[in-house]
C-alpha cells in the first residue's frame, strides 16, 4: 500500500443537504399504530415523533467539528474507499489496536473509547499498556464507500480491514469487534493468526460454530442457549432474511424518508439495549441524533444493510470441528441481552485460546455508546 492511497479527510456535509433533510422531516407522514401498543410491532409512534422533532433542530455542525477534530483519512482500496480515524498515543511501545463497531451503528460509537485508550499514560512497566487506536467505518457504513461491482462475502470485509492495517504499517494488531464485524474478525483471524496479538469481542457466539457430524454433544447450557437463539430469530430477527434476499425494496423507502431510517436504527438501538428501560435513559438522545443524520447524510443505509447480502459458499473455515480460531480471545458479556451470551463452552468450538471471560452487572449490545447519568451503565464510574 503505498502512502499516495492514504489521504487526509474531514467531514463537511453541505447546507443545502441539512436544509433538505429538515425539509423531509417537515413534511413527514406518520403510520397509524394500534392504540397503546408502544413498542411491541417496532418503532413506537410517539417516540419516533418526538425524535423527528429533535432531529429537526438537530445542530450537526456542533458533532461535525467533534469528528474533524480527529485525525480521519480515507484509504483507497481496489474495491473500496475506507474511512478511518487515527488516533497515535505517542508512545513507541503503543499496541495497534483496531476497534470495530456493528450494525446499524458507526465509527461514532468507538470515538469516545478511543480518545480513552489512545490517551493512556505509558509508565514504561513491563504490564502497562498504550494503544494507538484505529476505528474504520466498515465498507458500506458511512464515508467507507464500497463500489458496486457485486456482494461481499466475510473473506472481502475483513481482508478490506487487514489491508487497512498494513497500510499503515502495523502487520501485527490487537482487535475488538462485536455483531457483523465480529464474523468478519473471526474469519481474518482464523486465516491469518500471524498478524492478530490479541482479540476481544462480546459476542463470542459470532460467527456460529461447526455443529455437524463430529462435533461434540451439545452440553445443557448449549442446548439452553440455541433455544434462545431459536426464540431471538422468531421474535426479533426478520430483518435479517430481508437483507439476505430483497435488500434493494427496502432501500428505497429507507434512502428517500428520514423518518424510515430513524424508525429503523432506533427499534434496533431500543430492542438491543435495555427494552426494559427509555432507550434515552441508556444512550445519550445526541448520540442517536448523531447516528441517524450520519446514515441519513451519507444515504449509507443501504449499502450497510447488504452486510447480510453476502455469498459464502467457499468460506473455508469451521467445516469441521477441528477448525478453530488459535488467536488469543477474550470475552466480556453484556448484562441485557441473552442472545450474545454464548456459553464458554460453545465459544471454545470457535475459539481454542480463550484467556479471558467476564461477565458485566449492566449495559447492552452497543456498550461503547455509554450514558454516564444512567445508573445502570456499566462505565458510570469508570
């Protein structure tokens, strides 16, 4: 990768794209909803009106400066242009750590964990760690611009991801990554062990196991938990067989109507926290606003959505049970959602080294995305 494929990027959306959304958002026409069914068929209607109202008088350009005041870039790849934030402690001892956010989320998740790792002091003792951080937008989500010329399968994202890191020098890295990136990590890592010194994530059920003739017999635990994985993709889950088959119908609704792409990140946002609680009790409502605009700005939520359209039937990995990634892994389970709670013993099918497994008293699926004033948050007094 040569330095020219590297460029300095920052972020300026125009004004007549913030006049046009505020336009739309004026005009927006709402569904009726069943009298106080709230939550329990998607979006609640009286949330998202609230929420469009905000979005409205939103003041983007306060979050734009906080993103230009990282240091981003924009990578140019043979199949992709990758937009990154770098974030260098300083130190020569530094530990490149690669931190990766899911779906339907972006780089701003990571912004805040970031600034922390990259700003830890280096003591010089042997146990004391820095890191210099890197938080890519993942191909298709935001200003990483994938070109249409076909499906990506889990081999192209994390080789996009790979190469972004050689790009900039480090062959070796750590790595934290969770949901669709953390099937894309798996893989990278179970083709190229080499280059990852560690692997953190909290969902070490992703990408799912071998289970075919040879496996072991699923343990009480295990089965216990298929059984939440059965119920998760009948009650929660349909989103995913759209986007695996007829992504482009939605698309059109979802890249013409601010208020559809809002219902759809927030009923994800909600249902993948704490739906026992107001989802802006959990997740700062700036922080929503911020994400909503930035799919709606860079008309990315399709391009997101085919993380799920993708062509796997030569992935050459997990085929048998003796096919495991040999990485160092650890794992840190969130307290609100079931689903992500793989057994250890299920993620020991995936993973042969796992050193570290620890269970947190709070937070939900976007963990890095924290609330201070929610009592609840596992980073409150952090």
């Amino acid at each position: 990768m040569n330095k020219a494929d590297i460029a300095p990027f920052s972020v300026k959306i125009p004004d007549n794209e913030i006049n046009d959304l505020r336009r739309r958002l004026k005009h927006t026409r709402l569904p009726d909803t069943l009298d106080a069914s709230g939550w329990k068929y998607g979006t609640d209607r009286d949330f998202i009106k609230r929420f469009l109202a905000e979005l409205e008088n939103f003041d983007w350009r306060t979050i734009e400066g906080e993103i230009n005041a990282q240091p981003q870039f924009l990578m140019k790849q043979k199949r992709a242009d990758i937009h990154f934030i770098h974030m260098k402690s300083g130190s020569p001892r530094a530990v490149p750590l690669l931190l990766c956010h899911g779906w339907p989320s972006s780089f701003l998740e990571m912004m805040e964990l970031g600034k922390l790792l990259s700003s830890l002091p280096d003591s010089g003792a042997p146990g004391n760690l820095t890191f210099d951080v890197i938080i890519p937008s993942l191909p298709g989500f935001g200003f990483s611009k994938p070109k249409l010329d076909g499906t990506w399968d889990l081999c192209d994202y994390s080789d996009s991801l790979f190469q972004l890191m050689s790009g900039l020098g480090y062959e070796r890295f750590a790595v934290h990554a969770y949901d669709v990136a953390a099937s894309m990590i798996s893989f990278g890592a179970f083709r190229f062990p080499e280059r990852i010194i560690a692997y953190h994530t909290t969902e070490p059920g992703l990408p799912p196991p071998f289970l075919g003739d040879g496996a072991p017999p699923l343990t009480q635990d295990e089965a216990k938990y298929i059984k939440v994985q059965q119920a998760w993709d009948k009650e929660l889950g349909a989103y995913m067989p759209l986007f695996r088959t007829k992504p482009q119908t939605a698309a059109y609704g979802l890249a013409d109507s601010p208020a559809a792409t809002a219902a759809w990140i927030l009923e994800k946002w909600r249902d993948w926290t704490d739906p026992e609680r107001l989802l802006e009790e959990c997740i700062p409502l700036e922080h929503l606003l911020a994400q909503v605009s930035l799919y709606w700005f860079t008309n990315s939520f399709n391009s997101a959505n085919r993380v799920y359209l993708r062509d796997e039937k030569n992935r050459p990995w997990l085929r048998t049970a003796d096919t495991k990634v040999s990485v160092p892994v650890g794992v840190t389970l969130n307290a609100t959602q079931p689903i992500e709670h793989a057994p250890r013993e299920y993620a020991a099918r995936i993973y042969s080294d796992i050193r570290y497994w620890k269970q947190l008293a709070a937070g939900g699926h976007f963990s890095p995305a924290r609330n201070r004033r929610c009592s609840r948050n596992p980073y409150k007094n952090s």
